[in-house]
C-alpha cells in the first residue's frame, strides 16, 4: 500500500447557525480556500477522488478522507508500504 502526500484546496464555510454581518461575509468571501496537506496511505485512486486513510492494521483502518481530483494541486508517493 502506497503513502503519499497530497496538496489540496479545501472548500471552507464560515459561521454558524445564526446570521452573519454582511460586511464581515463579504471580507471573508475575498480570502482564497485553505491549501490543506494531507499525508496517509492511499486506498483508492480513480478518475474521480483519491481515499487516504492515516491509519491502517491487518483487519482495519482509521478513518477515510475522500480528496475530489479537481482540488488536487501535487501528489507524491513518499513510501510503496509492505502492507
């Protein structure tokens, strides 16, 4: 199983459930999205999305992230595991 570092654009939603200052909204909305890094083992790869988990046993692993390719900025294998 592969680990691979991904750099990505993640899509970002401020507030809560009550109203927000326009003002303030309008500021925040000329911010560019947060480039988050994500580095895991790859568990599927397809035309569509790439699956990372960040932790994997013989019968189990953690939790799944699901990154869109679109938001993919760079790739890189760090590791070809023996897993």
């Amino acid at each position: 199983m592969k680990i691979i570092k991904i750099e990505w654009v993640d899509a970002e939603t401020i507030g809560d459930n009550a109203w927000q200052e326009l003002e303030g909204a309008i500021e925040y909305a000329k911010n560019d999205p947060p480039i988050m890094i994500t580095v895991g083992f790859l568990l599927h790869e397809c035309g569509t999305h790439m699956s990372v988990t960040e932790s994997v046993g013989s019968q189990e692993c953690g939790h799944v992230t699901k990154i869109p390719v679109e938001m993919i900025k760079t790739m890189k294998e760090l590791v070809e595991n023996e897993m």
